[in-house]
C-alpha cells in the first residue's frame, strides 16, 4: 500500500488540515494555493515560525498572500 500525504510530507492529521484549508482559504478565487502550501511547509521545516503547522497557521498575520 502506498504511503499516504500525511506520511510523505511528516504530518499529523490535523496538520495536514490545517495547512490544506488555509491554504485554499488564503489563495482565493483564481490564485495558486499551492503556493501557500509550500510557505507554510518552510515555515514548519525552518523552525522560525514553531513546530507544529496548526500553531503556525493561527498566529497573528502567520500568512500573508499577494493581497
């Protein structure tokens, strides 16, 4: 059996909720949420921002897009 997202990329399940709702929730209407996705994955991988993305995605201003 192949490996799920979650375990490909290290994450929890509520991480991986957590990233994939705000990530189409910050792209909006006809912009790239992947981009999103991959800004909150380096800022779990740099340790800058915390650990845990569900932290990371609920701080004050933690995602800013091209708004």
């Amino acid at each position: 059996m192949a490996p799920k997202t979650s375990q490909l990329l290290g994450l929890s399940n509520p991480e991986l909720y957590a990233a994939t709702f705000t990530a189409l929730g910050e792209a909006g209407p006809g912009l790239d949420p992947f981009g999103v996705f991959s800004t909150i994955l380096t800022r779990k991988q740099t340790g800058k921002y915390g650990k845990d993305i569900v932290g990371i995605v609920k701080a004050p201003d933690s995602i800013v897009t091209g708004k």
